[in-house]
C-alpha cells in the first residue's frame, strides 16, 4: 500500500483532515500521529485490527524483536473525562495525578477490584474487554497534543496506540521517522511537525490498597512504580500525586488537631500502614488556625483526650492558615462557617473543597473550660473523622 501523509498546522487544524484519519482508523486502518512524546500508530481495539498491529510491530527480519503477544496496547482517550468509561473506581492518588499530570507525558496503570472488572466485562464488548484488560488493570494515556486529542476523540472506536516503530527500534519523533520505518506499512500519516518531549512518556503504576502488598521503592515511598522511565521522573510524580488533607480551627491548639491526630490514626488503619510512614505513601496530613499564633503547642485538654485513642499530639506546634497552605491542600476540613469563610476569603478556588468537618453542624470550641467538654468535643470529632475516612477512595 502507499502511505499518505497529511501535514496539519497546530494553530489551525483542519478538522476534515482528522475526520478523514478516523474514519480510516474505524474501518480498520493504522494512522500515525504525533504526540507530545513520539508518534504514535493508532489501531482500533478489535481483533483483526491489533494482529495487524502485532505484525506490523514486530520485526520479520530478528524473531528475537517480535512483540510478545500477552502485552497489552495503551488505550489512548482524547480528554481526560473518558477515564472513568474504563476505570469505575479511581483511588485518591491516581485521581489527582489524572487531574495534575493530564494531558500530558506519562501513562498510567490503574488496578482495579473485581467488583470494577466484572462491571467492565459486562459494560464493553468481549473484544474490547479482553484486549485491554490483564491481571485486573489497564494502561491509559491522554496526550497533550492538540492533534492528537481532536483525533481521537473523532474516532468511534477505542483506540490504542504504541509508539510508531517496529519493536526493539527507537520511536519516531517527526514524519519523516515514521515514514523511514513504516512506509508502505500503515494507511496515513498525520504531520503535525517534530514531537515537543522527543522522548517516552513515563509509565507509572499506582497500587490499590487491598489488592497488593505496598509497592516499596529505593526512597521508602509506597504505592507508586515507574514501569518505564520518560518525560516525568520518580520524584515528579510522587509529588504531583500527593494528597493533602488540612484541619482548620481558631487557634490552632485544640479542635484541628486533634482533628488531625485522630484522621492521621484513622487514615494510616485504612491505608494498612503505621501512621509515620502515611507521608511515605503518600498522604499529607496538617493542621492551622485562622488567628495569628504560630508556635503555640496543643492544650493540655487536647493532648490528654487524643492520648486516651492512642494519639499522640505532644509535638505539635500551631500555625497561621494562609493562602499558600490552602493552595496546596486538596481537602480543607473546618470547624466553623467563619473559618470556612476565611479560607474562601484567602482563596476563592478552594470554595469546592473547603467543608465543615462533620457536614452540617459546627464544633464548638472547647478553650478554657474542662477536660469533660474536650471529651465531648473529641468525640464529635472523631466520628465525624470515621465518616470521612469511609468516603475516601484510596
């Protein structure tokens, strides 16, 4: 076959020629396209369409280089919203790297429960299920490709796309790459120009607690593996994937943290871990006050109460709410509507992600009056910390 190549303008796609390339890649043909990283070949997920994939990936010529038939194919989605057409369930980690690190250059494996699978093999067809589905996960990836993204989203079909090169030869970075190794081999080429990265995108596996033992790298962090190394490195995409939760009160010497010491017990028995290793698994958890005190310790009210649940809030030092502290928290948990208030003062955007502790009602404040009412007070705490804890997918 000759391979028709079709150079497109970034600022200015031509939407004709994109729907021309879907519609190939929907009856059944293979269509180069550029990503941030390399070029990829975008198949159909359908049986006669990936063993010609699987030919075309492998090398005639060096048996040793064919592709092993029990690898599955990235699934490539065109907006990030489609993740959850192929993952139910999404854990706090993987949530957050899908929201931080897409589109972009990394690719990420996502476990699943049984109950997830089941509900997928009986929501898509067997073809797609079994292609795109091994030992309970699926890898996905959504380019930041402005090309790439209007491409498949025009597609009908699920897509999956390798990188453009028979297997064991370097990805191609620009048209003229794929064109040296694949000519004659695929239906058309989409010339967007040279990839911006020119290099891999990183593929990253995010375990599930309760499906695996924690994944322990050369750092101590937990939960999180790099199955390929690429654009992003490890400690980007710890970072990135971090989650942090934040307690807010007046002072910053009673309610929050206690707060925070009770989530901190109850978080690490949900996570299977030992509470001094949740910010190696990557989970954040603090404390401020809306007032300006910084460096006061805990009430000795406070500290006796957390003491009788197995909380230790001894070292604890208050801190002064800020912007900055808002900014990079993810769930931002108060006491009182006036510290919702002043959170929502500080920084409009946390409005969707700052809420009252227990939901409706507020936790008084228990300074200056007796260990009974801290009791009372840490008790409303707590189970309103249970409540939340039971609603966080990990």
């Amino acid at each position: 076959m000759e391979t028709k190549v079709v150079e497109l303008d970034a600022a200015n796609i031509d939407s004709a020629k994109i729907a021309e390339a879907a519609a190939l890649v929907d009856a059944g043909g293979l269509v180069a396209f550029p990503t941030e990283t390399v070029y990829g070949i975008a198949c159909r997920v359908k049986a006669d369409s990936l063993a010609k994939l699987d030919g075309l990936k492998g090398s005639p010529l060096r048996d040793a280089l064919r592709r092993d038939p029990k690898k599955r194919y990235t699934l490539h989605i065109g907006e990030k919203g489609d993740v959850g057409k192929y993952v139910p369930t999404i854990g706090l980690k993987a949530r957050k790297l899908v929201e931080q690190a897409w589109p972009g250059p990394v690719t990420i494996v996502f476990e699943l429960d049984q109950k997830d699978i089941d509900k997928q093999k009986k929501g898509l067809e067997s073809e797609v299920f079994e292609s795109l589905y091994r030992d309970n996960s699926i890898g996905i990836r959504c380019p930041d490709n402005r090309i790439a993204a209007m491409f498949l989203r025009a597609a009908n079909n699920p897509v999956v796309a390798p990188s453009a090169n028979i297997s064991g030869r370097s990805p191609a970075v620009d048209a003229q790459e794929v064109l040296v190794g694949l000519s004659g081999q695929i239906d058309l080429v989409l010339d967007g120009g040279p990839c911006k990265y020119q290099k891999s995108s990183t593929v990253v596996k995010i375990g599930k607690v309760g499906l695996a033992p924690p994944i322990l790298n050369v750092r101590g962090w937990a939960g999180l593996e790099i199955l390929r190394q690429g654009v992003y490195s490890q400690a980007e995409l710890e970072a990135i994937s971090r989650v942090r939760f934040l307690f807010v009160c007046t002072g910053n010497t009673c309610r929050s943290p206690m707060a925070e010491g009770i989530f901190r017990k109850f978080l690490a028995e949900k996570m299977q871990c030992e509470v001094d290793r949740l910010e190696k698994m990557g989970y954040k958890v603090s404390s401020a006050g809306v007032l300006d005190m910084a460096g006061f310790p805990a009430s000795g009210e406070a500290v006796a109460v957390c003491a009788a649940k197995g909380v230790d809030i001894r070292a604890h030092k208050s801190q002064t709410l800020s912007r900055e502290l808002i900014e990079d928290s993810d769930f931002i948990f108060v006491m009182e509507r006036m510290h919702q208030a002043r959170v929502i003062s500080l920084s409009p955007e946390a409005a969707n992600r700052c809420v009252l502790l227990t939901g409706n009602d507020e936790v008084a404040d228990p300074i200056g009056q007796g260990q009974e009412v801290y009791n009372n007070c840490s008790g409303l705490i707590e189970e309103a910390v249970k409540r939340r804890i039971s609603e966080l997918v990990i």
